[in-house]
C-alpha cells in the first residue's frame, strides 16, 4: 500500500483565539522531558511572521513538500524511495537548534533566597538549559512574534509574502492578523 498523505483533523481557524491551552497542554504531556525542551509539537503562531521554527514554511530549504515530475507523477521534493530510505535516520535537510531557539528556565532559586529586607526586588534570570549558564538576553523563542511584538524586519521575511512589496505587506499586517494553530495529531 502506498500512502502519500494522511489528514487526521481539521482545525477552523475562526474559532482560535490564541489563548494557547492547547500548546502548554501538549508542552505539558509530550515534551516537557530532557532533550525535548526546545520542541513545540502543537504551537499556535500569529500570521504573517517566519513562524516556529524559523522559516519553517520555506519548502526549498528544508527539501519538503512535492514536486510534478514531467510525466505529471508526484514526487517528494527531497527525492525518489531510494533517496528517502537512505536518509530516514539522518536527513541533512532538518532544522538544528539555532532554527528553534537556545531552551531556557529561569533561576527561581534566587527568589526564594533572596535576603528579606533587600532594597531591591528580586529576580529570576533565564538560564540555559543547554549549557546551565546565565543567559544575558532571551533573543529568540515559540511565538516569538506573538501579536506582531517582533521586528517588522523579520516579519518580513515570512516565505509566504516574498515577492509581496514591504511597504504593501506592512499595511496587510496592520489590517489583517491570523492565528495559525499546528497540530502534531500525536493524540489522534
């Protein structure tokens, strides 16, 4: 049997309001073990934006999605069943960390040994859970662009407005803004 795609559920996009229940529920369940941190399988992103993880759309890069041969047979665009069958444990076209983001926690520690009394009010500093050092600044993670609150620079780079005019794509994301749930189906 040749199975070319699978569909298991259908989300409608008008109802999700990106409370994003159902991606702590999943983070919770699935991916809340070691090595797993930097993993969202369900994620809700705010269109336009380069979404999580970076770029993820841009079917050129990551070799994903088909392609129409001359014959008019679908082929997988990274390639024939032999081609697939040598890469099925180490595809050379899968996102690395720095696609996701460097996974943090914070030091809660230093809130519950804070001196009482202290003229300042305590904090608790993002950690990497890579390297368990001190991190500086969070400069990247899921849902960066929650409600447009990134950069219009990276925004821009969203693979579906690519030949759109900048000028024209930042007037359509002051006018129009999306929700855009992913589902993993790893519950189905």
């Amino acid at each position: 049997m040749k199975i070319r795609s699978q569909v298991g559920m259908v989300l409608n996009l008008d109802k999700c309001i990106g409370c994003h229940t159902c991606s702590v529920t999943c983070k919770n369940v699935w991916t809340s073990r070691e090595g797993m941190e930097y993993a969202w399988f369900n994620n809700v992103e705010s269109k336009p934006g380069v979404g999580f993880p970076n770029d993820w759309e841009n079917q050129e890069k990551w070799k994903g999605g088909w392609i129409r041969k001359i014959n008019g047979k679908l082929q997988p665009r990274m390639g024939n069943r032999a081609l697939l069958l040598g890469k099925i444990f180490a595809n050379p076209h899968l996102p690395g960390i720095d696609d996701y983001y460097e996974p943090f926690d914070y030091d809660y520690q230093n809130l519950h040994t804070a001196p009482e009394g202290s003229k300042h009010q305590p904090i608790a500093r993002p950690r990497s859970l890579i390297t368990g050092q001190r991190m500086d600044k969070i400069t990247s993670g899921p849902n960066w662009e929650e409600i447009l609150g990134g950069e219009f620079e990276k925004r821009a780079k969203d693979q579906n407005f690519e030949n759109m005019q900048k000028a024209m794509y930042g007037q359509f994301e002051n006018t129009f803004m999306m929700y855009l749930p992913r589902l993993c189906e790893h519950c189905l």
